[in-house]
C-alpha cells in the first residue's frame, strides 16, 4: 500500500470499561490528526454490530485499524470476525491492524497520565503498520483431491469428499480395497461394544461404497512415485501396475481360474492356502475382479480364451499416470515390524506368529490344525520407545474369542501392564477370565522349540504351548510417501500435527497435506474412519482457498542459492527446481503453501526474501514510534512476541492474572519468534530506539513452526556473546520461551528487565 491510503479507526471503550483510566476523546483526536486517517469512530460496543457500525466506512477507506480488545484474545471479535467485517466492507485482508488497548494496556497499568501516553503510541505503531501492509493472497488452487491408501480411513475419507462433490482419486498399492482391516477375521465394533463384527461384511459394504460414487476414480495395485509442488498444486506421478484383467470388464465368473494351469501359494493367507495366477486374493475383494500375479503367470493363454467378456489381455503394461491435486491425504495406515529382530523370541519357528498372522489363522480355522495351547505374548514398548496401543485390546478380544468358540483351547497371555482401556475391552478381559484364559504378568526371555513343542521361558516359570502369537510393534507402512510431500515426521516415522494439534487435528506441516486413520497413529476401524470423515471435512474447506495476509516470496535476482531457506522451511513450501535449459537450478517459493512462519526470510543471508506485512522496514518503523510519546528518562522496552503463545500469554497477563506492569513495555506481534531477523534488533540497539528488548517463543516442543523457536533462541544467545565482546552493558537483549498460561513469568522477566536498565549506569534514554 505505497499509494496514499485511506485509513478508517474504530476505538471501542468495550462498555465504558476503558473509558474509566483511557481518555477517548483525546485518542480520537490523535488518529484524527496522523495523515491519511479519513474517518475516526468511537463507539461502546463494536463487537456486537461491527457491520452496521463499520458500514460509514465503505468506499471511504482502504484500511482499518480497530483499537479496543486483542485480535488474539477477544472472545467476540478475533481475526476470524475481523476479516468477516472486512470481506463485508470489500476491503483487502490485509488492511487493517489492531491496537490492543484492552489486554495490554488497560489491564496491566494504572497510571493514567502514562496509560495515555502509551494509548497513542500504540495507536502510532498500528497506523505506521497498515500504512505499508501490501495485498493479500488469494490462493487458486485445484478442486481435485488425492487419497493415497484404500484403507477403511481412505475411502471413508473418499467417499465423503465424493459425496461434497469433490473430485476424487484414491490410490492403493494392493490389488484390493479394505487394508488392515481386510485381513481380520473379526474386528471389534467400538470402545464401549464388547461385540465383533465379521470383516466379510464390512470390508465388501465399505468398498462396493466406494466403487459406486461416481467421483471418486480408484487405482488399485498402483503407488505414488513422484511428487512435486506446481502454483499451490501437487504434481503427482502414479504407477499403475499393468491391468491385464480390465475391471470394468470382468464379471467375476472365476472361468479364468478354472483353467489355468498355475497354483501358488496365496500371500493373503501366509502361503497356507493356494491361488491360482489368475485368481482373486480372496472371495470378497473389492474391486469384484480377477488379478493376475506377473511372476507366476506363463503367458498360456488359456484364461484369454475361456474369458467370456474379453477381460483379459496379457499384453497389457505398467503405466504411468500425471495429475494435479489441491490437496492430498495420507491414509496409508500401519504394518507390524518384522519380529525376526527379536531373535530370542523365535520367529523363526513357523509355530510362532505374530497378532496380524494369528488373524488369518482364524479366519481359516487354524487351517485344519486347531492348536491345543496357545500363548499371546506383550509386548515390546521398552524396546521400541512407545506402546502401539492395539495390541493390548487385540489380544483381548482374540482371548475372548478363543475361550468362547473353542474352549477346549488353553490360552495364556504373557504381559507387563495390561490395557484394557474403555468399556469393551475391560468387559471382554473379564469374559477371556471367566472363559478360563490365564493370564499372567511375566515378560517372556526365550521362546525355543524342543520335541515339536515351544517352551516359553519367563520369570514366572516355563511353559510349553503349541502356538505363540506375539503382538508386534505397530510402525507406519508408507514413508517414501511422507518424504516425497516433505511431510515433517517424529522419529518414529509418523506425520507430525499442525498446531494447535489437539484442537485442530489430522492437518500436517505441509499446506492442503492432511493424515487420516493409523497412518497419524494407533486407530481401531471405528476410529480410523471417524479420523477419514474428519480429513474429509478438513480437505472441503481447504479447497475453498485461503487468503493470506503473511506469506514469502523469493527475489530470484538476489538469491545465492545457498539453500538455508529450503533447510530451515518446516512446511515443505520451498524447494529446489531444474531449469530446462540444464542451467544451474534455483530455489523457489510457492507461497501458495507457505504458512508465512517468516523462518526463511529472517535466516536468508543475502535477503532475497520477501516477507510480506511483516518485513524488517515494517518492524523498524513501528520500532521507531513505539515510545514516542513515553516521558524520557524511562527505560524502554520493546517485546517481540509469537502469534499465538508468547501473544496470547501476555494478553492474559492482567485479565486473568492482574499483573502490574510498568508502562514503559510495548510489545510487537510478529509470526513466529524466529521471523524476527537479529538485523531488527541490531538496527534497534544501533540506533537507540530502544533499551530492553525480549523476544518470546512459543514453549519447548509446542512451536508451532516446529523448531522456530530452538533456532530464535540460538540466536538470541548468539547475538548476546557478541554484544558482551563489543562491550555493550547498557542493552538487554532477552529470550523466554512462554507459553500461553505463563503469563507470570513474561510479566517476570519484564518487571527484571526494567529493573536491569534502571540499575545500570546509563541504561536509560535520556
């Protein structure tokens, strides 16, 4: 906004209540006299009617500055409501700004003279602010959706976007449709329903639901293996393995089977059962047709002659498919870690299993050889570093289940702790009890096999059995996927939540990037599709674009290619780029997916980084006004705080905790702490705009852009050891990390602050 702009001010006295220590009429007269200001309003109530009360503004101004309660704080009138009134008035989403009277004025001071004083300085820094704030993005993205995994989550998630009218591709790696829960025999229904239901029935209703939406395309036998970001899109290229059984075309008639000549041994059932090379992998597979495994087929032909709707061509090859998606969802799910690692638990002996083979097991009548002792033995959270949570509540009801339809069978269960955690699960322990399951709190040492037997070693004693069942880890089953999206993972591979994660859940770091069902973690089938109809509704809202006031963009003419803003962004949005002409390659910015955390810009060492509304010169000049009104003599005290928590905390500093503070604290509301580049302080300090400076972070492991504040507080120590070598002993230079309930100790480290510069020898403006 480099032209001259209009600028319109409302001041609310929220009730009167300000007005009792903030003299408005002496504020409005203030504004009225700053240029450019065209319009000033007081009023008592703007929360309640800010349309009706802002409409004298429409046509008459280009930009607000709304002075009364914290954009981050107010119940009734946040950012949210700000931008609603501003669409209404056809104003830009980024003309306006907000001087927080309420929070951080009024609550924390009670002298009047210096209440006022600093009333128009923030008025002053709001109003250099929005002079020079530039256009929002609107971003322009693509309506189409990319499901990867056919889990129950996946196609939950797809068949709920089908039916929003959103265009849908869901691509799964297996020939069949249902993933985990395709290979249980009988899946609990929920926490609170000791009962089963049988996989049979639900897989084949889930995925003939699937099938028939007539938005969603689905790719079977098909993976993701590229993916790169294009103007706010994902670029996706996708192996479709080739389809030399036509879906569209076979009916199922199994002729082809009958016929051919090839039995293998059928992978869905642990090689216990046979299929033929053209065969399905088992009855109730969705989609409702024939596949054929390459490396067992001889290429006879005999299945294309018996084929009665010329479903099959042999000649048929792998190919790839490109296309365009706004947004994607990782529903990818869960597998069970190889458990030949633990050697001293005898994997290696085909009697032992693990719980996702067990299921098999039963869901075939432990192929014809029932066991007579079984033990299910918990678990290896120790080793792994986190319990996989299924596990417990698996064995469970497979105990239950065990002691109900054969009781014949003796059953031990070998555990640590045991969680039955929610209703059902307790109530099916008790069954599995009742039904004569023991079970014992002992970890298993060894399993060995003597004389065609396992003989279980535990500090409880030794046990022979016939059948073990270990109920192994839980880790993510795709991660190839999570690297190509630059998806942010914790280090045990699963997609890191967006913050606020526990309010705001299955969105990643990365823009439009959202995880459904186990890929985000342990999920049961009900929970998984719950998480799956929640992604659902997530991604709907996204593809409406979103409008950006803060967002980077990259000076192509400047940028060394020294790649320091593609290793510090946490949400995938910069990446590196090849020139068709096989020139060297250049970084690039898609602001469409930038999250406008601003790390980027402050770390960019030759500045080719814009940082748009909140860029150095905008901060330096708010610098510059920030204590212009302050009596000389007094400290100054400059803070710099996080959007949401170091913001937030100081806003509650005096509504909730009645902290006084002295009136000589402003504060700056920047991104992340660590959009602040150390060139905004040393220009502070250089030219003496002001004495005290705090810079506040989000706390340890709460970031909201993952590691800003780990970096903004390397820097901060940093740029004190080379204040302390240049001898500078008049300045403080501060680093808190604070959370939004600590506004104690931000209130603290002000009041020490103040304290410091009072203390030392020429600490203050004079």
């Amino acid at each position: 906004m480099e032209k001259e702009t209009r600028i319109g001010v409302v001041l609310c006295t929220c009730g009167n209540c300000l007005s009792s220590k903030i003299d408005f009429d002496s504020l409005k007269k203030y504004a009225e006299s700053l240029p450019s200001v065209a319009k000033v309003i007081v009023t008592k109530d703007f929360c309640k009617s800010p349309e009706k009360q802002a409409s004298e503004f429409k046509g008459k101004v280009d930009a607000l500055i709304f002075g009364g309660c914290s954009e981050r704080s107010s119940l009734q009138f946040n950012e949210d409501r700000i931008e609603k009134l501003m669409v209404s008035l056809g104003l830009d989403l980024a003309a306006w700004e907000t001087v927080n009277l309420k929070e951080q004025c009024f609550y924390i001071h009670d002298n009047l003279e210096q209440i006022n004083r600093k009333a128009k300085d923030m008025l002053l820094m709001a109003y250099e602010k929005v002079k020079t704030n530039v256009p929002a993005l609107k971003e322009e993205i693509k309506k189409k959706v990319l499901v990867v995994g056919g889990g129950v989550a996946g196609q939950r998630c797809a068949q709920a976007l089908a039916d929003l009218g959103v265009e849908t591709t869901l691509v799964e790696e297996k020939p069949y449709l249902g993933g985990n829960a395709a290979r249980i025999a009988l899946l609990w229904q929920s926490e609170y329903s000791p009962s089963v239901c049988t996989s049979e029935c639900v897989i084949p209703v889930v995925g003939r639901n699937t099938m028939l939406r007539d938005n969603i395309k689905v790719m079977v036998n098909s993976e993701v293996v590229g993916v790169t970001k294009e103007k706010g899109d994902f670029k996706v290229r996708i192996l479709q393995k080739a389809q030399k059984v036509d879906p569209t075309k076979c009916v199922s008639c199994g002729e082809c089977a009958k016929v051919c000549p090839v039995e293998i041994p059928n992978p869905f059932n642990l090689g216990k059962t046979k299929r033929k090379a053209i065969d399905k992998d088992f009855p109730l597979a969705i989609p409702d047709s024939y596949n054929i495994v390459d490396s067992a087929c001889t290429e006879c032909g005999k299945c294309v002659e018996v084929c009665p709707t010329g479903a099959i061509d042999l000649r048929a090859e792998d190919k790839y498919v490109e296309d365009e998606f706004g947004a994607v969802v990782i529903a990818t799910g869960i597998t069970g870690k190889d458990m030949s690692v633990y050697e001293e638990l005898g994997y290696k002996y085909p009697e032992v299993v693990t719980l996702f083979e067990y299921e098999r097991f039963v869901a075939n009548n432990f192929f014809g050889k029932k066991p007579k002792e079984i033990a299910f033995v918990l678990c290896k959270k120790d080793a792994e570093g986190y319990c996989s949570r299924l596990c417990c509540l698996a064995t469970v009801k497979d105990a239950a289940l065990l002691a109900k339809n054969h009781p014949d069978v003796k059953v031990k269960v070998f555990y640590k702790s045991l969680k039955t955690t929610g209703r059902a699960f307790e109530e099916l322990r008790r069954r599995a009890e009742k039904g004569g399951v023991e079970f014992i709190q002992a970890p298993v040492e060894r399993i060995e096999k003597e004389n065609g037997k396992l003989k279980i070693k535990s500090p409880a004693g030794t046990f022979t059995v016939d059948m073990a069942v270990l109920a192994e880890p839980l880790v993510p089953a795709q991660l190839k996927l999570t690297r190509m999206l630059d998806v942010q993972t914790d280090k045990f591979g699963f997609p890191i939540e967006f913050q606020p994660r526990v309010i705001d859940p299955l969105e990643t770091y990365v823009e439009r990037v959202f995880v459904a069902g186990s890929a985000k973690g342990f999920k049961d089938v009900q929970e998984s599709i719950e998480s799956g109809l929640g992604a659902a509704v997530k991604v709907y809202k996204a593809l409406k674009g979103e409008t950006k006031k803060y967002y980077s963009e990259i000076i192509q003419e400047k940028c060394s290619r020294c790649e320091t803003c593609l290793m510090c962004c946490p949400h995938g949005a910069i990446s590196l780029k090849k020139r068709e002409n096989g020139e060297e390659p250049f970084v690039e910015i898609d602001p469409n997916l930038c999250r406008g955390c601003g790390l980027c810009y402050s770390a960019c060492p030759s500045k080719a980084i814009k940082f748009s509304n909140l860029e150095d010169r905008q901060l330096i000049k708010m610098a510059e006004v920030a204590f212009k009104n302050l009596p000389e003599g007094q400290p100054r005290i400059l803070a710099f705080l996080c959007y949401w928590c170091a913001y937030g905390a100081a806003d509650l500093m005096g509504v909730k905790l009645k902290e006084k503070l002295p009136e000589n604290f402003r504060s700056i509301r920047v991104r992340c702490s660590a959009s602040l580049s150390l060139d905004v302080i040393a220009e502070i300090i250089e030219r003496d705009l002001a004495d005290g400076i705090i810079v506040a972070g989000c706390p340890k492991d709460n970031c909201h852009h993952i590691w800003g504040n780990y970096m903004q507080e390397n820097r901060i120590e940093m740029f004190n050891e080379s204040l302390k070598l240049l001898g500078v002993k008049d300045k403080v230079v501060r680093w808190e990390y604070i959370g939004v309930p600590q506004g104690k100790k931000l209130a603290n480290a002000i009041r020490e602050v103040n304290e410091t510069l009072l203390k030392v020898k020429g600490g203050c403006h004079v």
